[in-house]
C-alpha cells in the first residue's frame, strides 16, 4: 500500500529510505470510492489526505511502524502496516 520515493530492502519487512524528498503515497482503492487515508508512525497521526495522491511528507530519520488507514465512502475501513527505517 506504501510506495518511496528511494527504497531498498536490507532484510525481510522491513524497508529502508535514503534520499531526499522523502513522501509516503498510499494506494487505495474501492469500488465506492474513497473518502480519506490517513498516515500514522509509531501510532501518532502524520497526516489525512482526501483525494488522490494521497501522499504525505515523511522527513524524519529513524525507525518506524508505519500504518495507512484508508476509509471508503460507506465508512468501511482497511489498513496496511510496514516497518520503515528512515535515513
């Protein structure tokens, strides 16, 4: 569900980032649409996005659980985690 713009894998579930700018992009989709996704690290809000890219500045260093939350227009809800190491 995550893409960076500069990634590579060190080991399994877990993706590292080196470079600059450092944006999340969620994918989501649903037949009904999408009403918003919102970003967390570490279980703290980063950010909502309402339309399409939802795409999120993510510039801190260290690492990270991340979690996209994306909720369709009938308020149903799906998530997606991954470890993420920032440098």
């Amino acid at each position: 569900m995550c893409n960076y713009s500069t990634k590579f894998n060190t080991c399994e579930n877990v993706t590292v980032v080196i470079g600059y700018p450092r944006k999340i992009i969620v994918n989501a989709r649903d037949e009904s649409g999408i009403k918003m996704v919102k970003l967390f690290a570490n279980d703290m809000l980063i950010g909502t996005a309402y339309n399409e890219p939802y795409e999120f500045n993510f510039e801190y260093r260290g690492f990270y659980k991340i979690k996209a939350v994306a909720i369709d227009n009938y308020d149903n809800i799906a998530f997606d985690t991954m470890d993420l190491f920032m440098l």
